[in-house]
C-alpha cells in the first residue's frame, strides 16, 4: 500500500471566516472520492490543526499501489476537486508519499 499525505497552507489574504468554508469544501471535495476512484482505499481531510501547526489542512489517503495512486493523480473526479476547491486558495503544499508495510 502506499500512503498519500499533502499539508497545505492557505493563502494569507483569506479572512479566518472564508478559511473555514475554504476547509469545509476541500474536506467535502476530497472525502467524496472515496468509492469513485479506483484504488483509493482511505481518504481523510484534517482541517482542525493544533497550535503550533504550519499548515492550514491535511490529506491523509492510502492506495492499493504507486499505479493506484498515479491514476488518482490524473482522475477527472480528482482533478475537478484540485482545481476547483484546492489550488486557487494554496500559498503552500507539501506532499510525502510512502509505502507502508
């Protein structure tokens, strides 16, 4: 299996009220793919980080495999989530996958 993790950081000119419902869409968008994509076995999007936290929100998910994972990637149910509730609100994204054992 390999695990999936992505922190973001949302971008700064967002007030704490439209971080909120930034959140709760990337949680919903996310979440949601879970039995829709090939492969995905587990899917969860934390968004109540404790203080001293960097990042904003967390995606935790485990594939099958690398392949599962690469079509993920590229799934047009993925990708109108990225593009449409992610990627126009991130400063920041880290990612680390690894496989588990």
């Amino acid at each position: 299996m390999v695990r999936h993790v992505i922190v973001w950081t949302i971008k700064d000119e967002y007030s704490e009220e439209e971080k909120e419902q930034i959140k709760k869409g990337i949680k919903e968008g996310l979440e949601g793919l879970k039995g829709v994509i090939p492969g995905l076995l587990e899917i969860k999007v934390n968004t109540e980080p404790l203080p001293g936290s960097s990042g904003d929100a967390m995606l935790d998910s485990v594939f099958e495999d690398f392949d599962a994972l690469n079509n993920y990637k590229d799934h047009p149910a993925h990708v109108a989530v990225a593009t449409g509730k992610v990627r126009p609100f991130m400063k920041i994204r880290s990612s680390f996958d690894f496989l588990e054992s």
